[in-house]
C-alpha cells in the first residue's frame, strides 16, 4: 500500500501514447473500479472530518489538507450503494477535476495497473440512467469499471451550464456566417450534454462520437464527401482526451497525418486541469486547450478557432509528427 500512495504524484509520463495508469480501488462490495492516475493529486488515510450544514447528502464532510479546504465525497452514496462506514479505516483520493480539488471517500486502495487505451472499453449497450461508467476493462478476469466523475459531480454540485449573454452576443455575431459543422468527441454522456447545451445557442450544427475511434472514422467518412479538405464541411473538432479505445492524443495525431483531415482545427476539451501537459498539445499538434467545464471560455475557444480557420491557409504536415 505504501509504494502505491508514495508513487501516485509521479505516474504521469505515458499520457499521450494512447496509454494510460488506472489507480484501482474498491467501494462496498468485491467490486473493482479505477481512476486515471493523472487525475490524482494523492491518496491518503481519511482524516478527521468536519460536519456543516446544508452539504449534499453524497459529502461526507470536508477536510483541512496541506493548507486546503477539500470537501469529501463517499463515492459510493454517490453512485447509488451504501454509505462507506469506519472512516477511521478508509482512504481518500484526492483529485482535480473540471478546475477543482476534491476528495473521494473509498473503502480501500489496491494498486496501479498499466494499460492500453485500446483495452479500455465503453460500459455495456443498455446500462441505462443509472450507469455511473464512462468504461469498463479486464484485470485478472475480473471487471472494473472506470466511474464518470464528471456525471458524479454535475449531481453532487451542479455547475452553472449557460454562457452569459455578452458572450453569447458576440460569439453568435462571429460566427453567423458560418455554415459549417462541430463535432464533438467525449466518453461521458454528461460531458457530451453540457458541450451540445452551451454550444447550440450559437446555430452551429453539432455531430458528436464518444471515443476517438469513433470520431475518426466519422470524420475519414465525412472526409470522403469533400473535394478537398474536411473543412469544407466541419469547422472544428472539440475532443476530450481520456476516452476508451483512442484518447484525444492519438485522435489529434493521427488527424495530422491524413490529407483530407489535417487541416481541422482540434481544441482538446479536458477535466485534465492544473497538471496538464502544454508540450504533449504542441506535440501532437492540437490548436488550443481548455479545461471543462466553463461555457464561456468554450464559446470563446470555439470563436477564435472558426475565424482562424476562416483566416489560414493550408497547415503542412511536420515530418517529424
């Protein structure tokens, strides 16, 4: 236990090889799930908890760590199962998410695993409402599931899902003439939703894929109507990075080698905050970056992209990427 929460903080240099390190750890049950180590700030024993007042009824309390005040989610409440008891003997991972810290209340912590994106897989067709996976893989002939934080938290604290009207004003006046399409790629369904919520008011027609594979082969598709280029049709590509199959790495990447498509302009859309890596972004050749999830920082990214677009010419290929 002690070499997994020593090593948490340094288990990030395989982002962007389509790989990835899922930290695995358990709730109530036998049942196996796993978070993304970059995700990870540390992992730690549960320290003593504060009640207050009006706290979500998922927030078991919030502590007091290295100078930060951290409120605390039992994970597995906020998935539908029992409230983890003996806090004494549990653990909290403490994690950055959509531009905030918080920590997650969990039964225990096993270990690291190294994987292939390619081994992760979406949850299974008909999990439903209730389904709290973005995807599911196999260690030692055992599920696990990987839990959409993103959904857990929208439930746990809803954020504000509306640009305000001065951005929207203005983005629309930019992008009026526009007539091209937006594609959205991301694995978590909530994700996806508040992406289509706080882009539709800008009349941009939207087409979207949950993993990067799919997106791929939706844009090698849409690529084959166009004379030219893609960008006859579709103006953008908002991409998450961490998402079953092909991450948003290897979807940019591979974007750059093909002629039809390497002129798409790729804005990587990531709960990837405070820790992300600027050099794997110029590396894989992505245009811009930005943290979920604010929608008026989304509308501006997507604004000044389209009129770059509008403004460019035709991007070489590096013969090094």
């Amino acid at each position: 236990m002690a070499g997994v929460l020593d090593s948490v903080n340094q288990r990030t240099q395989l982002v962007g090889q389509n790989r990835l390190e899922l930290l695995l750890f358990k709730l109530n049950g036998r049942q196996r799930y796993g978070i993304n180590v970059f995700k990870v700030k540390e992992v730690l024993q549960c320290p003593k908890l504060t009640s207050l007042p009006n706290l979500a009824r998922e927030v078991r309390g919030i502590a007091h760590i290295r100078g930060e005040t951290i409120s605390v989610i039992d994970l597995s409440l906020a998935t539908g199962g029992a409230a983890i008891d003996d806090l004494t003997n549990r653990f909290i991972i403490i994690t950055e998410y959509n531009r905030s810290i918080q920590g997650f209340l969990v039964d225990s912590v096993e270990r690291i695993i190294n994987l292939n994106w390619e081994q992760i897989m979406p949850p299974p067709e008909g999990a439903g409402d209730k389904n709290y996976l973005t995807a599911v893989t196999e260690v030692d002939n055992d599920m696990v599931g990987i839990l959409d934080v993103e959904k857990i938290l929208m439930e746990v604290a809803p954020t504000n899902e509306e640009m305000t009207d001065e951005v929207l004003q203005e983005a629309k006046e930019i992008i009026a003439d526009s007539e091209k399409m937006l594609m959205i790629a991301d694995d978590s369904t909530v994700a996806l939703n508040q992406v289509k919520r706080a882009l539709t008011p800008l009349g941009l027609e939207i087409m979207q894929a949950k993993n990067g594979r799919e997106a791929l082969e939706q844009l090698i598709a849409l690529s084959e109507t166009c004379e030219r280029s893609v960008t006859e049709k579709l103006g953008l590509l908002i991409s998450d990075i961490e998402m079953p199959e092909m991450d948003g790495y290897t979807l940019t990447a591979e974007i750059r080698t093909m002629e039809k498509l390497k002129d798409l302009r790729v804005i990587l859309h990531t709960s990837l905050s405070g820790v992300f890596n600027q050099a794997m972004v110029d590396n894989v050749g992505a245009d811009d970056f930005i943290a979920k999830f604010n929608p008026d920082d989304l509308a501006a990214a997507v604004e000044r992209n389209i009129n770059i677009l509008h403004s460019q010419p035709a991007r070489e290929i590096s013969s090094d990427k």
